[in-house]
C-alpha cells in the first residue's frame, strides 16, 4: 500500500516512460488464462481463477517458472497470442509507457507444437493494433530457455529467420543459477551476425559472474535485472563506465524472494552508484503489479523522489532499442513533464 503524497503519486503515475523487462506471456492474467482454457478445450489444475491467484506464492524463481510454463498451456492459436498482448498494451497505455520492448519465449510453445507461425501472427497484429489505437510502440524479443540445450536455441534462431524484420534482438531467460550465459555463446554470436541486438537475463539469483559471461560471452547490451552487481565493485565500474543498462523489476525480485522486502531493495544503490537502471514489471500478473504499481510502491519503501524518477524515465528511453531521434523526442517529453 502506498504511503506516498498523492499529488507525487499522481507525478508518478503520469510520467511518460518505457518498459524494457516484460515477459508477454508473464501478462497473462488468471482470467483470460481461463477464458481461453474454455475456448480451446484446456483443461487446468485449478478450479477457479481464486485457486490460481492463490498458487502465486513463490519461493524461488523456479517455483515460479513450474507455474508460468502451466499457465502458457492455454496459448494454442495466433489469436491466443493476439488477445494476450494487447490486453497488456492496454494497461501499458493506462500507465503511459509510451514504448515496450517485449519478450517472447518461442520454445515455450513449439515444444507443445504450436507453430512459430502463430506466436509471430498474433504477437504482430496485436503490436499494431496498439501503435494504431493506443499509441504505444513496441518491439520484439526472442527469448532463449536457458534450462535447454544451445542446439535447442539454434533450433529457434532457424525458426525465426522469415521473421527477422520483426524481431529486434535476443534474450535469455528461464533457470538462471548452474545455467551461464557461455553455454549460449554461439548462438548469440549467430543472431548477432544476423543484425539481431543482444540481451539477457544476469544477476538476480545468480552471482555477479553471470553479468561479466553476458557482457564478455554474448556482447549484451543490457542486463536483465543486475542486481547482485553491487557485489562486485569491479563490476560496477565496467557497468557504469560502458553504461550499459540493467532493467530492474523490484516486485519480480521480492516475489522471487531475492529481498526480502521492497525496503531492502538496492534500486536506490544502483541509482546512487551511476548505474542506468530502469523500473520494469517483469511478470505483472504473477508479480503483483503493472509499471506505476512497481514505480509508487518502490518509491514510497525507498523514499526515492522527483529527481529518481526522472533519471529512471530517462533511462528507460536512453536503453531501449528505438532511433536517436525518436529517443530524443522522448526524452524532450520528460524534461516538460519533470520542469
């Protein structure tokens, strides 16, 4: 519950912003994993969208992914996909991200021999149905499950090549500790020399180590989430100085018991210490809540102010993957807004 002034919350709220950190199926809210149950003849292991809500108490991030993988059984046709992502686009407009930059876990679904095919239409017509009706732009993120084989990744990067126009980079996500980003060095070497961007999941559960493989083993960009950096001084000068970003999801990492409470969390640390962090919802409908929700309820358990939240806004926009010009657009926004 927010303890914040509420002409600052309101400030918050209706700061222009990017989202960076969002897993598309991870929007996938108890209700429509229902509603699309029924339409596609899935049975569940839960009776009532209560009962599912209930399941989301986790312990670790793999208590978390068991149940994830259960909800995305649902997704079956392009439409599924559709219906999934532009749900989130419209609570990503209500809380005025102004661009997103989407996950997407292909092998999730081929696995259960849903054709590439159908994850790509449905993502895409959702995509542009946002930018057309809601204002909000997007790109693509194909996501690797680090849980399997390099080969398996290979697979994916194969079944993605008609659809590279449409696919900004790549990721890696799923299990992170006993799985280093150098198991996948090849294959991001491959999508690289394709002109894919290059991203990946680093230092939540597992050690500051895991940061420097993505940098040095798979040329990232971005670290997804970073927040054991701190524990590697070195590691921090690097990050700071080729100011490379780290897309922190600070109700991800209390969910995920990586703090214990969000008044422990180190988000102002990275602040404080001239990292480019940003704020980021992660999974919100696993995780409790959409992108002003981790915004008000992370500022108001760290005391964080207007100066805070501009340097995140701005961030946001300097680590995303869109033009100059355009970040350059977004960033005057901020500014008027922030004056």
């Amino acid at each position: 519950m927010s303890s914040l002034d509420p002409a600052f919350e309101r400030f918050l709220c209706g700061l222009p912003k990017a989202e960076l950190h969002i897993h598309i199926e991870g929007s996938l809210e108890p209700e429509l994993i229902f509603a699309l149950a029924e339409r596609n003849g899935v049975a569940l292991d839960y009776p009532s969208v209560e009962a599912l809500r209930q399941a989301y108490a986790f312990t670790n991030l793999q208590s978390f992914l068991d149940i994830y993988y259960a909800g995305a059984s649902v997704l079956l046709k392009a439409a599924d996909f559709h219906d999934m992502a532009y749900a989130y686009f419209q609570r990503a407009q209500a809380d005025n991200v102004r661009h997103a930059e989407l996950f997407f876990d292909p092998q999730t679904h081929t696995d259960r021999g849903v054709p590439f095919a159908a994850v790509m239409e449905g993502l895409k017509s959702a995509q542009a149905k946002a930018q057309a009706e809601l204002g909000v732009s997007s790109e693509l993120i194909m996501c690797f499950l680090r849980h399997l084989d390099e080969d398996a990744a290979f697979a994916t990067l194969e079944q993605a090549k008609p659809y590279l126009d449409d696919i900004i980079g790549v990721g890696l996500d799923s299990s992170e500790v006993g799985n280093p980003p150098e198991k996948f060095a090849r294959v991001f070497s491959a999508a690289r020399e394709l002109g894919l961007r290059a991203v990946a999941h680093a230092g939540e559960e597992g050690p500051p180590s895991y940061i420097h493989g993505a940098l040095d083993a798979l040329s990232a960009e971005r670290i997804d989430h970073g927040v054991q950096s701190l524990a590697d001084p070195a590691l921090v000068e690097r990050l700071v100085r080729e100011q490379i970003p780290l897309t922190v999801c600070p109700f991800s990492n209390i969910k995920l018991c990586v703090f214990e409470r969000l008044q422990g969390h180190n988000l102002g640390q990275l602040l404080e210490a001239g990292l480019v962090a940003t704020i980021n919802s992660d999974d919100p409908a696993y995780f409790g809540g959409y992108m002003n929700q981790n915004f008000v309820d992370t500022f108001a358990a760290l005391g964080l102010g207007r100066d805070a939240a501009r340097t995140l806004a701005e961030n946001s926009f300097k680590a995303s993957f869109i033009s100059a010009e355009r970040k350059a657009g977004y960033l005057q926004e901020v500014a008027e807004y922030c004056a």
